[in-house]
C-alpha cells in the first residue's frame, strides 16, 4: 500500500486511522508478515496480505 493509500479516508464511516495487522513468524520471531490493513473505527479492510487463489 502507498503512502496516498495510507492517508486516504475510509470509505465507509469517513476515518483516517488505520491500523496493520501482523502475524509474527515462528521461525524468525523478529520478523512478521501483513495480515490485514483495517479500520479502527468500523473495521473496513483495505488490504488483505493474505494470498487469494
């Protein structure tokens, strides 16, 4: 996701705030992967990093 994507509104209840899910790696327990980029007002999902088949 860009930065302009980060900073857009939500299209649905209109907030800015956004925040990134992560799931922390069990081999490398400093590194994570992106599970989800969601609203923190109504829970609207911008970007799923999940692969979809």
């Amino acid at each position: 996701m860009k930065l302009e994507d980060l900073l857009k509104k939500c299209p649905e209840c209109g907030s800015q705030d956004k925040t990134a899910q992560r799931k922390i790696e069990d081999e490398h327990r400093a590194h994570a992967t992106l599970k989800a980029i969601v609203c923190d007002k109504c829970g609207h999902v911008f970007e799923s990093g999940e692969k979809e088949e």
